[in-house]
C-alpha cells in the first residue's frame, strides 16, 4: 500500500511541506483550476500536475472530477458534460494520472449534517442525523428515483469506460455517504456491497472499479474487512480512505482512527493479503487544538495523527506477514 495526502482547495504550502516530512510522496488532488483553461483541458491538468512536481511529490489520482450532474440526473447539457469528462479522461492518460475518483450522488454529494461536533479531548468532527433532514424540502432537481440514477450510471459507464481502456485510466466510484436510502428527494444507490458489486456486473471491465472508503461501508453495517476481501479479490479496490466512524447510516459522527467502530488492523490486514499495491488516504480527520476549523475533515493536524496511525499498522501487518 501507498500512502497520499487530498488537496482539495488547490495547491497547499503547508501540507505540502507536511506531506513530505512524513514522508509521502502521492497526491490526490479535486480537479482544481490552476491555468487560464478549463479544469477538464490538458494544459490545466498539466500546470496542476508540475505545481506538485516541482514540490517533490507525484499527482496520482483525480477526485472530485469535472461537473457531471446533468449526466446524474439525464437533464439537458448531460452531452456536453460527458464529452468534457472523456477529454479529461484522455488527458489525465496523456500526462499518466492513472486514478480518477467520482460520485453519483447528484446535487447534494457528501452531505454532513454537522461540522463542529465535541470529540475525543475536545477536537470536533463531522456527523449526519437524519432527523435534521427529514422535514427539509426536496431540492430543485425534485423526486429524483433509484432507477433513474441507475439507468444514468449504465449509459455512463458504456460511454467513458472504452475511453478509460485506451486511456490506461482506472474509474473509481465512490460510495454514497450518507448511504441512506433519499436524501431531500434524491435517492441514493450505492448504499451496500451489493450495490457495487452489481455496478461491475452492468459494464465488466478491468478499469471500472471502486474506491473503497471504510467510513461509508461501516456506516452500511457491512463487515469492512470482509468487503475488503471481497472486493479486492477481484481487483476491483483501485483506491481507498482509510477512516473510521461512530454509530450507523442514519446517526453517526467520524472519529479518530483509533476511536471507531471498525478492526482496524484486520482491515490493514486485509488489504495485505488481497495483495493491495494501490493508493490509500486519511479522510475526515478530527479538527485539533490550534486549528480554526475552516475545513472541516481535512485540518493537519489530524492528518498527522492519522498517518502516524496508518503507518504503524502497515509496519506490524508487514511484519506478521513475513514483509518486513
């Protein structure tokens, strides 16, 4: 397994001097503006990338891709969009980002119903409760059903994964998180293991896959090493966040990583024995003393703590297994 730090606000100096005193070299980057061209065109891309070569570190992977909502939801504008997204596609192969992570959670995304809440020592973290939502109005887009999103994700995945083969680009699709069944009227699809493991049966391709963040599939109540598994036998891990909850779907805040819900180790472990080489991150870390809270999830401190976390259990799994 290697180990990157998400920059999702742009280029960040102090991360990026944090990052390589810990000594990580990858970068996992939103699809940020860094050039007078549009975020999905090569010379963007390009200026983003040599910002991180420049520093010493190596942009791997894209999360957080060009605007797709309009395929989402199959409204006026999806070609556009789709025709942008396989530029970017071709682009990201041409300058050997290998990675690219997406959602298919229209309009509302990752959705947090609190930001400041007290954790461990005083630290604040992030959590939902459906019951702040349950009377909130739909959003513009309406009632939008589960065949609807499931039916747009088909015929986007039969467009851009052919561009994705001959791109050398792996496709990694994120759960939904919250994995509730509807949020403000927009259902949500990719709530189990069993959700995903039918989105590789309606394209069956090396390069459609997953990212396998721990915090959404312990807050569906699966058993997140045997996802782990699961999955990664069939080499469909091409990306993980690495993180950890208290509570369930419906009520839950994150935590430290040593102050969760999930085995940790057995979760590293895992990954070992299904052979797992790709890139793993920290995701939504605690806020911690001295920082203001800005960016809820993604403080320093609380990524230096992570790491650390991270790096200790690799080191013993390693060493279990005979790797060290």
């Amino acid at each position: 397994m290697k180990l990157g730090l998400a920059y999702f606000g742009g280029f960040d100096r102090a991360k990026v001097d944090l990052q390589k005193q810990m000594g990580l070299r990858y970068v996992i980057s939103g699809a940020s503006r860094y050039a007078d061209f549009p975020t999905h065109s090569y010379r963007n891309l390009l200026a983003m990338k040599n910002a991180y070569a420049d520093a010493g570190l190596e942009l791997a992977i894209i999360e957080g891709p060009p605007a797709l909502d309009k395929v989402k939801l199959g409204l006026p504008g999806a070609e556009e969009e789709l025709e942008n997204f396989k530029e970017f596609l071709r682009n990201c192969g041409k300058l050997g980002i290998r990675t690219v992570c997406y959602n298919w959670m229209p309009v509302l995304n990752w959705f947090r119903t609190h930001t400041a809440i007290v954790s461990r020592g005083g630290a604040t973290v992030t959590g939902f409760d459906i019951h702040d939502v349950e009377n909130a109005p739909d959003t513009w887009a309406g009632k939008i059903s589960k065949e609807r999103l499931w039916g747009t994700l088909e015929g986007f995945l039969k467009e851009v994964i052919p561009v994705c083969e001959e791109a050398d680009v792996d496709l990694a699709l994120h759960p939904d998180d919250p994995p509730v069944d509807e949020l403000m009227g927009i259902s949500r699809i990719l709530t189990s293991a069993d959700a995903f493991q039918k989105v590789f049966e309606l394209y069956d391709s090396p390069r459609n896959g997953m990212t396998f963040c721990q915090g959404c599939f312990a807050t569906m109540g699966e058993d997140v090493p045997a996802a782990i598994r699961r999955f990664g036998k069939q080499k469909k891990i091409f990306f993980v966040h690495f993180r950890d909850v208290q509570g369930d779907r419906y009520h839950f805040n994150e935590s430290f990583h040593d102050d969760g819900i999930t085995d940790m180790y057995e979760a590293m472990r895992a990954y070992y024995e299904v052979g797992f080489d790709g890139i793993a991150r920290p995701d939504h870390v605690p806020t911690m003393v001295g920082e203001d809270n800005s960016k809820p999830s993604y403080g320093l401190a609380g990524n230096l703590f992570a790491v650390g976390y991270i790096k200790g259990l690799m080191e013993s799994v390693e060493k279990e297994m005979g790797i060290r």
